[in-house]
C-alpha cells in the first residue's frame, strides 16, 4: 500500500508530526545530528495545545519554572527567559515556544496548516510515505509522532448539539479572537481540568452561569501568585540541580518524596501534613504526603476526606458542597485539577451548579440544555468535555505498519508497544509521550525531554553503526505490555472511570494508558536498554537482520 498524489514526493531523513514542545525539541535535536528534517503541523503556528487551548483561564498545572527546557536544550534558553507567574498562562506559554523557534530558526524545516492523514511504511524501500490534506507526500526513513496526548477534542454527540442558536465553543478550540460573554446566559458542559480554569475566570462577567457537573472532583489549589525575582534568580542559581531531581522524580517534579504511610501516623499527624502540603498548593497533596494514597484504599479515604472537608470549609451551600465533594473514586485516580477560585465561585449568586448524574442531559434545544428535569436557556454553550486522550490523534493519522496493518487493528484491544515509544510491526516508527510511558502522570516538560532525548540517541546509535532499521520484538512488546499492567493494577488507578482509563469515549478500550511505575524509574529502564545495545529490538541494515536478542 502506498501514499499517492500528484504532487513531488520529498524525501527526509526524518519526518516528525506535531510542533509543540515535543516537536520543536526532536528537530532541533535531529539538525544536532545532521538529518534532514521535515515537521508537518496541522496548526497555523508553533504551541501544539498552547496554540488551540486559549480559552479563559488557561495555565499549566506544573509550575512554570520546571515547565520549561532544560540545559539539555540551550543553557542559555534557560537562563534568558523569565516567567512571570507561578503558573504560566497560555499566552505567555504560546510566547515561549515562539520565542524557541524564532532564537533556533526552526520554523524554516515546519510546515503549518499541514495536517497528516496517511502514513505507511513501505518494506521494499525501509521508508514511511506520508501524506497530508493538502495533497502533499513525503517519504523519511524515520517517522516520529510528536501529536501530544490531549489534542483531539472529545465533543458529546447530545441530540439537537447543532441545532443550538447561540455560540457554542469546545475549550481546545477557543476562536483565536476570544469570546465576550458579559451579560450573557452561558452554560458549561464539564467540570475536568478546563472547566476549573474557565468557571472563575467568566463568572464575573456573565449574567447567569451553569455548571452542569457529571462526576465532580478532587480540585486542589494552585496558589498562583507573580514570581519573587529573587526566587526567580535563586533558582536558576540551582536549575542544573533542580532538573536532574526532576528526571530523577516520579512525578518529573522536585518534590521530597515521602517514605512513611498514612496509616503509621496518627489523626493530628496526617491532618497536619495535608495542611502544610495544601497550604505549598500544587500536586504535592499527592507526591509530598505519604507513600500508599495509589495504593490502599483506607490510606487514600485520608485523603479524599481531606479534600472533601477543605471543599466543605470553602463553599457556604452545604448541599451544593455536598455535590462538589468526590465519593465514587479515590482521590488522585483522576488528574486533579488545580483550582485558582473555582470552588469560590459557588458562592456567587450568578453561579449555578446542576446535577447531571441525577437528571442527565437529554438534548441541546435551538434556546439551551434540556436535562430530565426541564430545560435551561441559555445564551452561549462552552464544551469543556475533555479530549480523545493518548490514541486519539494517532489513530486519526492513518498509520499502517508492515503489510499494511492499521495501528487501529493493531492496538484494538488497547495500546501494545516496547517502553510506550515504539511497537512491533511499525518499524522506525518512534511515539513520543506515546501510551504506556510516563506522559501525562508526569511533568510532561520532563517527559518529553526524556523520550526526544532517548530517540535521537537511538538515530545516532543506527546511523554510527550503519544500521538502518529498528523494530521492537514481539517477546519484548509482550513484556513491557504486561509490566505496564501489572504496575497499573497494583493501585487504584483502574477503579476510576478516567481518561486515564479511556472511560471518557464512547466504545474505546478500557485500559490504562499512561505507565504509572513514574519517570524516574522509567528512565532508568529506558536507558538500560540503550546502554545493552538497544536490548528487545530487532537491529538491521540493508534488510539484513544483525542484532536481536532480549534481557
């Protein structure tokens, strides 16, 4: 099977798709190497989700100082560039990643408003053809998947969705333009992430918000502030010191990882050690506390109480309250939204929360949101429903391995792959962040460094030792596959219908999807593999099998 069009075919040596960080950092580290470079990007500039997500409210939930490259990018990208809040909001993100690629001229080798649709490895050549919308077609000896891993919009198919007369938008969509909603009837459809940021943040504004909640969760603060400068000097003083904790951390964090339970300690003990973690804000309520939260169930009910009792403290309706707190899921078996306000703005008047597990939304009418217990008009719909996580763009690029296999056919009953970054059947084919390695349970700065990192090592390797083709091995796949589940099925993860879990899309496999053994030792593992020779993948050149063999 191949790509056709009618337009000349460019050849690469490396194709990568996506040009967010993972993207811009894999072809500055590929030009490291001398390879001839091709991004494609669907955007009409650099961000990847800082490019489409610009909704109000939009930060990252990793403090912004780590939520950067490291030295192992540019010292001195890391030392010049100075963030201006704890949490950095998308605009300011956006402006990083555009100030990386104008400082290394990396926009000449990107190709924006080009989005791939078809990739397949040809066997006779050893080369991935791919093609794009507009009828282009390339060909690279390596095809590395740079798409991130909530980048395709989940929208809920409710009856009568297109018959709505107002505006409606999806959060990683927002019009670039922005959105007034002043004096406006608005209804919010979600309550993950997205919703958490945008709900404060247009409270003020509107005449009348509802917030239509499914399953609630453990929000946690935040505490955004401006950065200190002498914070900011302080630590760039100790970054070197400070990324090698983070690389070295389960989180990708410098968090000061506990190693006591929260059963050895009395009542007033653990409460205090809550305290000071909710008082630091961020996710150390989960990394800075005790070992055993994602594991037993009486230790994360500490937890969860916790949580629930500061929401009950905040929000002054106790049965809205009551509708707030969590209790179907363990505490941290979802991603805990950090909240900069969010449960504050129950106690506005203007600020209405509905309950959609008790009277679900039935269809979107021409004037709002009908649920089984009558309908709310309403002006302007926001989606704040989430994304097709960690699958959901792959499988949206047509890729076909060996033979002509779909990825799709391949991972039908969930994701298979070697360390998340490569699968049997796909050779050459690098994912980063892909399902099954650390990703989105981790700083993703941290994860992506690790994995673009690790790939352009694994190119140098090949191309030092003449070698052209590198594929997983069906015993290493399998291996990995079950280390991955077993490690997931140790906690309490599964238990909670999560994107984590994929419980969020209609008909798609329930299955893990980030590896949960944490990037500190994932890492390890990783690079234990490359010091053996690239152990579990088969080597070759010319067709020529000439290394293969496993631990």
């Amino acid at each position: 099977m191949t790509v056709t069009s009618g337009k000349p075919t460019e050849e690469f040596d490396a194709v990568v798709v996506g040009a967010g960080f993972s993207g811009l950092y894999m072809l500055h580290r590929l030009r490291e190497l001398g390879l001839s470079v091709r991004v494609f990007e669907a955007a009409g500039d650099v961000g990847g989700t800082w490019y489409w997500n610009r909704y109000p409210g939009a930060r990252c939930d990793s403090e912004s100082i780590y939520y950067v490259f490291s030295d192992h990018f540019s010292e001195e990208l890391l030392e010049d560039w100075t963030w201006s809040e704890r949490y950095a909001a998308q605009p300011e993100i956006l402006g990083y990643l555009q100030h990386v690629a104008d400082r290394f001229d990396l926009r000449k080798d990107i190709r924006f408003d080009t989005r791939v649709t078809a990739a397949v490895y040809d066997e006779a050549t050893n080369r991935w053809e791919i093609g794009t919308d507009g009828g282009g077609r390339a060909t690279a000896r390596f095809l590395i998947t740079a798409v991130g891993c909530l980048s395709v919009a989940n929208l809920p198919e409710f009856p009568g969705r297109d018959t709505f007369e107002g505006a409606s938008h999806h959060t990683g969509h927002w019009p670039h333009e922005g959105v007034d909603f002043t004096g406006q009837r608005v209804a919010v459809i979600g309550t993950g992430a997205t919703s958490v940021q945008i709900v404060p943040e247009i409270a003020d504004d509107v005449e009348h918000l509802y917030v239509f909640q499914r399953t609630p969760n453990y929000d946690i603060p935040g505490w955004n502030r401006p950065l200190d400068q002498e914070y900011v000097r302080t630590t760039k003083e100790t970054y070197k010191q400070l990324w090698q904790r983070m690389r070295e951390s389960p989180l990708g964090l410098p968090y000061d990882v506990p190693e006591r339970s929260a059963l050895e300690v009395g009542p007033d003990e653990r409460r205090r050690v809550y305290e000071v973690a909710w008082g630091k804000g961020g996710f150390r309520l989960g990394g800075e506390t005790f070992t055993d939260l994602l594991t037993d169930e009486e230790a994360n009910e500490t937890a969860s109480e916790f949580v629930r009792s500061k929401i009950r403290e905040i929000v002054h309706d106790p049965e809205v309250a009551e509708l707030l707190a969590p209790k179907d899921h363990p505490f941290f078996t979802k991603r805990p939204p950090l909240e900069h306000g969010y449960y504050e703005a129950f106690n506005r008047e203007n600020v209405e929360l509905v309950d959609v597990r008790r009277s679900p939304i039935e269809e979107i009418t021409p004037r709002g949101v009908r649920t089984r217990d009558g309908e709310y008009e309403v002006d302007a719909i926001i989606y704040a429903t989430g994304f097709d996580a960690m699958t959901g763009a792959l499988f949206r690029m047509g890729i076909r391995g060996r033979g002509g296999v779909p990825l799709t056919e391949k991972w039908a009953e969930g994701p298979r792959s070697y360390l998340g970054l490569a699968t049997h059947g796909f050779p050459n084919l690098f994912t980063l962040t892909g399902p099954q390695s650390p990703s989105v349970l981790t700083n993703m700065t941290a994860a992506i460094e690790q994995h673009v990192d690790w790939v352009a090592d694994c190119i140098r390797y090949l191309r030092e030792h003449d070698l052209d083709r590198i594929e997983p091995l069906p015993e290493a796949e399998d291996d990995w596959v079950a280390h991955h589940t077993e490690v997931g099925d140790a906690t309490l993860l599964p238990r909670a219908n999560s994107w984590w879990v994929g419980a969020n899309i209609p008909g798609k496999r329930r299955t893990l999807y980030p590896y949960l053994g944490g990037l500190g030792t994932y890492r390890e593992r990783c690079d234990a593999v490359a010091a053996n020779g690239y152990e579990g993948f088969a080597l070759s050149s010319n067709g020529e099998e000439l290394r293969s063999h496993l631990a």
